[in-house]
C-alpha cells in the first residue's frame, strides 16, 4: 500500500515540473538578426527568436520610450523587417508561448537595430600610417563635416561582417581618435567607422571608406633591385624585382609609404629564390624615389614581412636627341629637349623680333626729324622780302618746296642770289 503511494506522489510531481518548467523564468529566449543587425536604408534583416522550449507562439516587440508595444506576433520564429526606414532604428525583444496558455515568459534580452546611411559618411585615416611594425601603436581618426557627436568603430571580422571595436563622443565637428595597439595579428585588418548624433542613437551615417591596416615584421625581409641598376635615363622601361628565399606567395611594392601594387610570385630567379616582377613602364621623373617591398601569405593579407632595404631609384636624362615633331605636342618630354628650355627659346625669340621692330621704329623717327630742321632752315635763310610771289608764280613755287622737301637748292636761276 505505502509503495504504491509514494510511486504515485513521485509521478504527480514529477508532472507538475513538466508542466510548469516552460514559464519559469530561466527559460528566457533569445533575439538575432541576420545578416547583421547593422542594415542600410532600404534593405531588410531578419530578426529570430530563440527559446530551448517548444513555444508554438512568438511575439516581436520594440521599445517606445518606456512602452513596450507588441509588432508582430508568428507561429514561426522568424520576423522581417523591411525595406528599413529611420523608423525601424530601435530596441527590439521577443518571447514564446503554448497556445492553451495565457501566460507568457520572460523577454529576451533588447537588440538594437541600427539604420544607416541617414547621414553622409565620414572621413577615415590612419595616423602615422596603414603599416605598422608588431608591437607599435596606430591611430585611427574619424571625422565629419557635420556636427555630429558621436563615433562607432567596426572591424571587419573573419565571417565577413564588421564588428563594433569602440564609439566615442566629441563636441561636433571634432575628430574622433581610436588607438589601436600594441599591434598584434588580431588588430590587423579592415577598419571603417561611422558618426552619428547622441539623442539618436540608432540611425547613422552611411560607412566610411574602408581603412587596410596592416601589421609588419612577423618574417624575414625580402631583397629589391632594379633590372639593369638603379639609374635610369628616360625613356628607359623600369622593372624591379623582389624576391625572398621564403616560400612568399605574394609581394606589394611601395614607394615612400604609398602603395604602389601586389603580385602573386611569378616563380624562381637565377639563385632559385620566389620573385616578382613589378614592371613601371618607360622611367619619368616621376619614378624617382625610395622603394620597398613586402612578402606575405594570401592566407594572412594583414600580416606582411619586414620591409627590404631601400632601393633609391634614380631616373635622369634622355635616351634620344630629337627634337620634338610639330604634329604631337605632347612629345617635348620623350625627346631630347626639354620643355623649359623650348620656351625660353621662344622668350628669347619674342625679345630679338621686339628689339629689331623697336630699333627700325626709331631710326626712321630720326630721319624724318634730321629731315625736317633742315626744310625749317631753308626756309628762314631766304630773304624775306624775296618771299613773296604772286598768284602767278604760284604753281612754280609748289615745284621749289618739292625739291626742297627731298634735299639742298639746285641753284635755279629763278631765285636770287644772296
């Protein structure tokens, strides 16, 4: 008898913990997004709730300053949200429930929802630069033209989506300073940030341009020269070769900090050491400089080698002596001369042709001058009661002043001798 009721009290309570275990409050569910709940203007994202129990009801709730008014509410534990406006930006929970039963669990914990693109991006940079030796520090500076307080750094992570690294307030129109290190293997990788304004929290600006920062000095340094040596005339092709007796299967070129390419290894040099050949095409003043180069793995694009020795590439000169044709102007810096001494030429041109024009000017000015003190005192050397003619002397008189004009008297016996 006392058997029989003790097994019967053990499967009544037993019953009792089966039924009520699935509104305890331990049973809390969980809220994610998918694909990330960082969504762009117009697209959509995917809120699931979690729950270890076999809830067959799910609610969608967002919070309203201190309400919590219901969305939507499934038999499935999926909800959509989208095309997203501002208005989707928000904190999100959810719970489950049976159908027999009125009461519901706890919620899960908030998630928020970020829109962005609701302002301009930002601009991003990295101070003293994207390439950083192990163990040293680097800053990234977020800033915006618009006066806004608030700054969200992301990392882009191995899944592809970026993951939040810091935010930080400023006064507006303030830059924002992330630092970043000791530089390690995890801190390598794309960076971007946005900005947006405190009393609006979850809607931001759209991503800055991405930022590569890359970490150095985990493997030996490679070596770079320049075919045919570091000097070069103009015109010349210009190809420098890094090569490394580690197995790197890719390289990346730089020119005094400036990223100028990468190449996969493009096989074995003469001593058997990978190498690539970084061709720059016909040398210009332009390629003068100090350059570097890097090896690394495309397994781990963020973490290169040590950088080589310098190479000072020098490119002088001209490989030719003609001079350029008048029917391409834009050959005067392939050929033998060069653009500035071809305009002083033409200075020089224009100064003679302006001298030769002004001397020839003057000359005939003081000729006709000498020309006419001498009629003047022609003319005051006569007798004046000897000038006087009458009208019939007229048209002689009109000859006289002719020969005058073109030289001294002729001794015509029409005019009195003195």
């Amino acid at each position: 008898m006392w058997p029989t009721l003790l097994s019967l009290l053990s499967l009544g309570f037993c019953v009792s913990l089966r039924i009520w275990a699935p509104v305890g409050e331990y049973d809390k569910p969980s809220l994610s997004a998918w694909p990330s709940p960082v969504v762009p203007l117009g697209q959509t994202v995917t809120l699931r709730c979690h729950s270890s129990s076999p809830f067959t009801v799910f609610r969608l709730f967002k919070r309203d300053g201190t309400s919590l008014p219901k969305l939507q509410e499934h038999q499935l534990n999926t909800f959509t949200l989208g095309p997203v406006t501002r208005e989707h930006a928000g904190s999100y929970t959810c719970t489950g429930t049976y159908t027999s039963r009125a009461v519901w669990p706890t919620h899960s914990d908030p998630l928020q929802i970020v829109v962005t693109g609701v302002f301009t991006k930002p601009d991003i940079s990295a101070h003293p630069g994207p390439i950083v030796r192990a163990g040293e520090n680097v800053t990234i500076r977020c800033h915006s033209p618009l006066l806004l307080d608030k700054f969200m750094l992301h990392q882009k992570g191995s899944n592809g989506h970026f993951q939040r690294r810091g935010e930080t307030f400023t006064g507006g129109r303030a830059p924002a300073d992330f630092s970043i290190g000791p530089m390690t293997l995890a801190s390598a990788g794309t960076y971007r940030c946005y900005s947006s304004l405190s009393r609006s929290p979850y809607e931001w600006s759209a991503p800055s341009d991405p930022v590569d920062i890359v970490i150095t000095g985990l493997s030996k340094k490679p070596s770079l020269s320049a075919q045919g040596g570091p000097v070069v005339r103009s015109g010349e092709n210009v190809t420098l070769l890094c090569s490394s007796e580690r197995a790197f299967d890719q390289f990346h070129l730089l020119r005094e900090g400036e990223k100028l390419g990468r190449l996969l290894a493009g096989g074995r040099g003469p001593r058997g050491a990978l190498q690539a050949e970084f061709p720059l095409g016909p040398g210009t003043p332009a390629h003068s400089g100090v350059y570097r180069c890097y090896g690394s793995f495309t397994r781990s694009p963020y973490a290169w080698s040590d950088p080589s020795d310098p190479l000072l590439l020098s490119v002088t000169g001209s490989t030719t002596t003609t001079y350029p044709s008048t029917m391409d102007p834009h050959t005067t810096e392939e050929a033998g001369l060069p653009q500035e001494h071809s305009s002083m030429l033409y200075v020089v041109l224009g100064l003679v042709i302006a001298f030769t024009s002004t001397s020839f000017i003057l000359t005939s000015l003081v000729c006709h001058w000498c020309s006419t003190q001498n009629h003047v005192a022609i003319i005051e050397g006569e007798p004046r009661e000897d000038r006087t003619v009458n009208s019939e002397d007229s048209a002689a008189e009109d000859v006289i002043y002719t020969h005058l004009d073109l030289g001294p008297p002729l001794g015509d016996s029409s005019l009195p001798l003195p």
